[in-house]
C-alpha cells in the first residue's frame, strides 16, 4: 500500500521533469499541483449512490508576473489539451452566452466559452475583468454543470466543463492601480475582494494564493535549472493520460468504505481548523470537495484497477489532498489559519460591562438602528448616532475592542454573532438605557 510519502516522491519525479522541460517554472508546485488536480479529474463518480459532479473549481489568486498565465499556457500546449479564455473587458455572455439578431429580426443563441469547452477544461485568465455581479451569474451553473439562458425564450445547455480560474486582485477603484497581495491582511481578504459572495467563493473546492515576494523572479525562472533531465513524460504519455481520466464514466470512478470514511474524518478536521465564515471550508460539502481534489491527484498518477478500466481513489489519495489544503491555506500568504482563529475569537464579547457603558452612550433609538445595519464604516457610524467623526471613531474603537464588530475583509465592519445576541438583550431590559452613575 502506497503512502503520502510515495505519492510525494511520485509528484516530485514527475515535476522535475515538466519543470525542466516543458514549463521552465520554478519553487511553484502547490500552483502546479493545483492546476493538474483539476486536468486530471474525471467528470462524474457516485457519491451515497447518486451520479454527482467529480472535476473539482480552483482559483489560484496572486501578483502579476507569478507564472500563472505561463505556466497554464505551457500545460495546455504540453497535454494537447484545455483552452484558454481570457476574461479582461468580457462579460457574462462572453463566458456563458447571449442572444444575438440575425437579418434584423431573428434572434439566436450564441453559447460563450464555458458551455462550448463542456467535458473539457478552460483556463479562465484575468478573472478581475468580471464583474462580481458577471461572476455571482454564473453560480448556478458552476454548482448544476447546466447553462441556462431566460431571454425571449429559455435555452438550456450541457456546461460540465472544468474550470480554472485565474486572477491577480482586482484594480483598486479609487487609484485605478493594481492591487498587491501585500495590500491585503490575509488571503481571505483578497478573495472576497475579487469574488464578493459568499455563495460564489463557496462553489470553489480550494483557493491556492501566490505572492511576488514568495519567490525571486531569477529563482522563479532559473532555480536548479539543469540540461539533463530526463524527458520521460512526453506529450503523447500526457495526452493520453487525460483522455483515459476524461473518459470515465460514474460507474468507472471508484472508492471503497474506507477512504469514504477517510474523507468524513479529514473534512471534519478542516472544518474544525478554518472557520466556515469563509466557505472554501464548508461543513455541508467539505466531504464531496476533498473526494473531488482525491479523484484528480488519482487520475494524475493513473491510480486503475487490474484491468485499467476503473479509476481507483484510495486512502493516500485523500490523506495527500488533505495535507496539501493545510499547507496552502496556512501559508503566510494565505494566513487562513490565523484568519479563523480570529473569527474564533470574535464570537465572545471581550468586555460585557464596557459594551454596556459604549451602548448606553449611544442611546436606545442608534441601538435600535445598528441592531438592524449590516455594514458599517466610520462615517456611516457618525450618522447613526448624530455626532462628529472623530468621536464616531471612539465608539467604534469600544466596539472594535471589545469584540462587538469586526472587519473581517478590509472594506466595512460587521456586527459578531456575539454582539448580536447581546445586542437584541440588552434592547429587551427595562432598565437598559438609564442615566449611569459613574463611569467605566
């Protein structure tokens, strides 16, 4: 039985020859493991006896000259297959479709990129060209693998198609400069700064962030850069590699009791480390995202049966793919580790009886607003209560402090769960807002 090690050293063998070869990209495995995890998926496998979707989503998010687009562009070429789209100045009908006049008066469907590569893969480039709202229209399609236009009339199309997404941050809005990763506390933030909702970030099965500062643009290109590195997997080897991964059908993708246990025990230990505030880590699908990442690094190695008919996940598969979200997602690039625990921490109120003091001073009726605003900045604060800015800052320093709100993606504040609570009690006392004696 192979272990995580063997499967180490298999991916190693195997990237000191692309490395050298073919792409000529280096100290980026995590971004290279990632992108053949989702070239190497199959399309579908069973999962408690229904047929669910096997190709995993990435989205590998970092500074501009980090070898995104290169290193995709080189794979492409080198496995004869997967294209790539670019999304600068696109829009939504450009990647899933749109209805176009023909002779003035007919009107056609004309498919964009997803729909047209389904049941193959696409390299989605410079996603901050979308939209958040182009991006938040594409959801339902992610999640079903089915394209749906309601226009005139209502078109439908098959769009299981293998995504992988990549970006640098987005154009800040007010400088109209390119965002750094620098410029972001943790990854978390610069993802949802790209993606904005929720339920989008959640449709992706992991995020890999990459920084400029992480690697040398000389070592990046020429570390450990050697002529005589055996060429032993060709692009006939790699071709026909995917085309057997692509090719299997729900019944041919197979997994025992164990590893399906294996799964349930290591989503649950992510689940238990990453706060699902952010849901890349999602307790409902965190089980079905780590099969899906499990069936990509089997195809990769050609994990089969005797016959070579079935594609096989096995245990290391799993424990391989379990690790490797640990390594990325505690990066300090990424810093989704201490991201959590702060949100951990967000969930006790620090100091009740200084909240009580901070709430009194702002009296019953801002209470009574703030109990029902969901984001909240300095000057939008100083509304609320009626005062100037700099005492505005005070209070919010008091509710910052003390654990009421927090800012979680840079761009606003948000109440906790546990100020909430607190908050809906405290309008309940009677007594609540009277005169104070003395104070804290």
């Amino acid at each position: 039985m192979a272990s995580v090690e063997d499967i180490q050293r298999k991916l190693d063998d195997i990237y000191e020859d692309l490395e050298h070869n073919v792409i000529k990209i280096f100290k980026r495995r995590n971004m290279l493991i990632a992108m053949d995890i989702v070239w190497h998926s199959p399309l579908h496998f069973k999962y408690c006896g229904a047929v669910k979707k096997a190709y995993p989503e990435v989205l590998i998010l970092g500074d501009t000259r980090c070898g995104k687009s290169e290193m995709a562009d080189r794979l492409a070429h080198h496995y004869r297959q997967g294209a790539i789209a670019s999304c600068e100045g696109s829009s939504f009908a450009g990647m899933v479709g749109g209805l176009e006049t023909i002779a003035g008066n007919k009107w056609v469907t004309k498919w964009g990129q997803i729909p047209r590569n389904t049941g193959r893969l696409l390299v989605l480039d410079e996603v901050s060209g979308l939209s958040v709202d182009d991006i938040g229209k594409m959801s339902s399609m992610r999640s079903s693998g089915i394209a749906e236009l309601n226009k005139i009339r209502t078109e439908r199309v098959n769009a299981k198609t293998r995504l992988i997404w990549l970006s640098n941050p987005r154009v800040d809005e007010r400088s109209k400069s390119r965002k750094s990763m620098r410029m972001f506390t943790t990854g978390v933030e610069a993802i949802e700064d790209l993606i904005g909702r929720q339920e989008d970030i959640a449709r992706f099965d992991f995020a890999v962030l990459i920084g400029v500062d992480e690697v040398s643009s000389d070592d990046m290109h020429n570390s450990r850069k050697r002529t005589d590195v055996p060429h032993n997997y060709t692009s006939d080897i790699a071709e026909k590699l995917i085309m057997w991964c692509w090719s299997r059908s729900a019944d041919q993708v197979v997994y025992s009791q164990e590893v399906f246990e294996r799964a349930y025990e290591c989503s649950t230990e992510l689940v238990k480390k990453y706060s699902s505030d952010c849901p890349l880590i999602a307790k409902a699908e965190q089980q079905m995202k780590l099969l899906r990442m499990a069936g990509g690094l089997a195809g990769r190695l050609f994990s089969c049966d005797e016959t070579g008919d079935k594609l096989v996940i096995k245990v290391e598969h799993v424990e391989f793919v379990h690790k490797y979200i640990q390594e990325v997602y505690d990066a300090p690039i990424f810093g989704f580790d201490k991201w959590s625990d702060n949100m951990a921490h967000s969930r006790d109120i620090e100091d009740p009886a200084r909240l009580r003091v901070a709430l009194r001073g702002a009296g019953k009726v801002s209470c009574e607003h703030l109990m029902h605003m969901k984001n909240l900045n300095v000057n939008s604060l100083a509304d609320l209560l009626g005062k100037e800015i700099f005492e505005a800052r005070m209070v919010l320093k008091e509710l910052v402090e003390t654990r009421a709100m927090h800012n979680p993606f840079g761009k606003y504040y948000v109440k906790t769960p546990a100020f909430i609570d607190f908050l809906r009690g405290f309008l309940e006392e009677a007594d609540a807002f009277k005169p104070i004696e003395q104070e804290y």
